[in-house]
C-alpha cells in the first residue's frame, strides 16, 4: 500500500496577541489543512519564529511539500521570506513565490523601482519627508508591512504633513515608512493562479466606495479589512460586475498583472492591486506574492466568481508546486 503523502503546513504565528491580521492567519492554517487531508495528505503543522532551527531539521525526514501560510515572522511581513530561503537551500520544495519574490514585492520600495525601471506605472513616491511635495496629496505607507498596517482616516496628507506622519507612524509601529503619491479613484484587485499552462488571471474586483464616509480620503484602510461592522469595513464591498465600456481597462488590467507575474517571477498564486484616476489611467499600487487563502478572504471570493472554491485552489496551488516547473526569471532591482 502506497504511504500517505507528507504535507508540513508552515505558518509564522508563535502568538496572534490583539493582532486579527495575526489570528486570521491561524484561520487560514486550519483551513488548508482540513483540506490537505480530505485531498489524502498526512499534514502537520510548524509554527516558525526568527530560529529557523526547526526548518533544518526537517531535512532529516523531508516532507513531500510545505504548503507555504508564512505571512510575517513574529508580526514582521518583511521576514516573511526567510523561511522560504532556508527551504530552497534544503531543496524542499514548498508552495508559493520563491524567496527572491516575496522579499522584493513585501519591500514597496524596491518593488517600486522595479516596477519604474521597466516602466510599469506606479504612483510616484517619497523616502525622504523633504522631498513630498506640498501640490499633491500623499499616502504614508509601511515599506515593508502588509495587511493595511498603520492606514487609518489621517493616513492621507498634504506634503507639508507627511513627515509628521511618518514620525508618528515611526514611533508607533517602528520600521520605515515612506510616502506615495495619492491617487483619487477607483481600486481593482487582480488575482491570479497557476494552471497547467501557466498564470490565469481570475474574474477582476472592484472596491465600491459608494458609500463610504464622506469627507475622508476613500481607501481600504486597516478597519476595512479586519474591524467587522466598522463604517469601512461596511463601505468597502467587494464587485465583479463591470461598468459599461470597461472592457478595455479591465483587458489592461489582466495584461499588467500577467506581466507583473513575469517580472516579479511569482509563482502558484497572487493579487496586484491598482488604481485607476480619472483619466483612466491605471496604476500598480502593490503587489501580493502570498495572498490569503481564508474562506473570508478576498482571494477566495474572486475564485468562487471563477467558479472554483477553496479546495480546488489548493489543489492547484499544490499542483503547480509539485510539477517543479521553474519561476519566471527575476529581474534584479536597481
């Protein structure tokens, strides 16, 4: 009789403290794994902290796969890919973006010059408060930190206040932070998966603002992802219909986000998230290498529009992990 096969799924939570972008990891843990199972995998489950010793001795007895769920190490995105470093090294094959990936697209920054270098539009933007120009508006980000970390009502500022912001932001949250030309519109998220024949771009999401609070800047701040019953979270819905004469952005749209997938050398699954001015313009706002893959999550809601669900995500994202098909090759940022 042929032994089960042996999934490690690896995640970066050691203690989710007051922090739901934390817990919801842990959600997304439990999830996959009850899937894994019911697909004949035998799991198990690693939490990782900055020792990285546990991943070592997994070389002893390696698994099949590591089903990749790291989104920070001890509450840092910017660690995130550490443990997929290691990995590599140990030839362990694991689900997801390579190393190189994640590391680059969780630095906004140095996702930013790529993006610039081989001139993919993106907002332009500020490392140093002095240069944020007073004619424009601003929105202060972490570099390094996702799940709308530190995005808040006063999130977005005039020049002349963004170095007060990123010092208040600085003091709060640590790390570094930076400043990137706000633009005023509408918000599209491109979601992506790997099928046998390469990425396939799923049904593309639009951020209703209708009815978001007035007199604040519309954005899809920290309440609107993890504060149920918040006014954002409330005011934030998720669509698929388009607008008439859509069709051309939403071809654009695909097409950057497949050539994102490409440049960054993404792999298995991601979202691009964009947005488009008033002229119509679209703009790359950021890149998720890693995206969640909670029932909740915005992810799954774009694969149920597709007409597939959890399971069968998974599934693929296995797939594609298993067929050790190479990542597209990364270009280097400058």
């Amino acid at each position: 009789m042929r032994p089960m096969r042996r999934v490690v799924l690896l995640h970066g939570v050691l203690d989710p403290g007051d922090r739901p972008d934390e817990a919801d990891t842990l959600v997304q843990v439990r999830e996959v794994e009850a899937i894994l199972a019911s697909l004949g995998w035998q799991t198990e489950v690693l939490a990782i902290g900055l020792d990285l010793g546990p991943l070592a001795r997994l070389a002893a007895e390696p698994p099949d796969l590591v089903f990749y769920l790291v989104e920070a190490i001890e509450g840092r995105a910017g660690l995130q890919h550490l443990p997929a470093a290691v990995l590599e090294v140990l030839g362990i094959p694991f689900t997801g973006a390579p190393a190189a990936a994640l590391q680059l697209t969780t630095d906004k920054l140095a996702a930013k010059r790529l993006l610039r270098r081989v001139g993919f539009p993106t907002p332009d933007w500020a490392e140093d408060p002095a240069a944020a120009t007073s004619d424009r508006l601003w929105i202060v980000k972490a570099v390094d930190e996702d799940a709308s970390l530190g995005l808040d009502a006063g999130a977005v500022v005039t020049g002349r206040e963004v170095d007060r912001r990123i010092a208040a932001m600085r003091a709060r949250f640590g790390g570094r932070w930076f400043a990137e030309a706000f633009v005023g519109g509408r918000e599209f998220n491109v979601a992506l998966i790997e099928g046998p024949h390469g990425p396939e771009v799923l049904p593309i999401g639009e951020i209703d603002f209708s009815d978001y609070p007035k007199g604040r800047p519309a954005i899809v701040d920290y309440d609107a992802k993890w504060r149920p019953g918040s006014a954002t979270w409330e005011s934030t819905p998720r669509i698929f219909s388009a607008r008439a004469g859509d069709g051309p952005l939403r071809d654009g749209l695909a097409r950057l986000a497949r050539g994102v997938w490409d440049l960054f050398g993404l792999r298995g699954y991601a979202r691009v998230d964009f947005r488009v001015d008033a002229q119509g313009r679209p703009w790359i706002l950021e890149v998720n290498a890693n995206p969640c893959l909670s029932a909740d999550a915005g992810f799954v809601a774009t694969l149920e529009e597709a007409g597939l669900d959890q399971c069968a995500a998974v599934a693929r994202i296995v797939a594609a992990a298993r067929a050790g098909r190479p990542a597209p090759a990364l270009l280097a940022a400058e």
